[in-house]
C-alpha cells in the first residue's frame, strides 16, 4: 500500500526515524551497511559479496568493510559456500532480525509524528 508523502514529510520521517535509533543507543549503522543489512535480510538468498556489489552499484571492497562491521556487530555471518569455496555465503542472524524488526517498529511509530 502505497502512501503519498512529500519530499520534506519523508526526510522529517527520515530525522525522527534517525534521531529515534540515536535516542535508543541501537548500533550507529552508515547507509551502506543500511542497504547492505537490508538488503540481506528482505531480498531472496543466497547472497554474496559479488551479488551485494552488483545489486547495490557499490565496489567489493566497500561491501567488505560494511560487512565487517556488521559481523562484528553480529547482524550477519559469513560462510563458505560448499559448491564453490571462492564464494562466501552471507547468513543471516537472530541479532541482525531482532535489530531490523526494532527499527521498522521505530520507523513505523514515528510515522505517525510526521505532520500531514
């Protein structure tokens, strides 16, 4: 369900949205471990570090460091595909679902502040 909102209503959804995750001390994420995290969690598997670099027009090296931060975080784990050992599989985890679940729960609650 599609609902209309303009420019400004969306970056106000944005900052509430933001300054939300701040206020409750979740992992300080940047947009592209946003996207990768995401993107790893609503879209089918399998994911790799090649498929999240041509998905997200974004080099290798970049999607490695934004998973290395979210390993660390324990939002995503990586293992070694049985079929082809030069690719690792991107899994993801109970800390990474319970962190995206929280979050779409503070999208959703600011939703409602964002003037008409």
């Amino acid at each position: 369900m599609a609902v209309p909102i303009t420019d400004m209503q969306a970056l106000h959804l944005w900052r509430l949205a933001v300054l939300a995750g701040v206020q409750r001390e979740t992992p300080d994420l940047s947009a592209r471990q946003m996207a990768v995290l995401l993107t790893v969690y609503l879209t089918t598997p399998p994911h790799t570090v090649r498929g999240l670099a041509t998905l997200l027009n974004v080099s290798k090296p970049a999607i490695t460091r934004a998973l290395d931060r979210l390993s660390e975080l324990e939002m995503v784990r990586r293992k070694a595909d049985e079929a082809d050992r030069r690719n690792v599989l991107l899994q993801r985890t109970i800390k990474g679902s319970v962190f995206l679940r929280d979050w779409g729960g503070i999208v959703s609650g600011v939703a409602q502040d964002v003037p008409a």
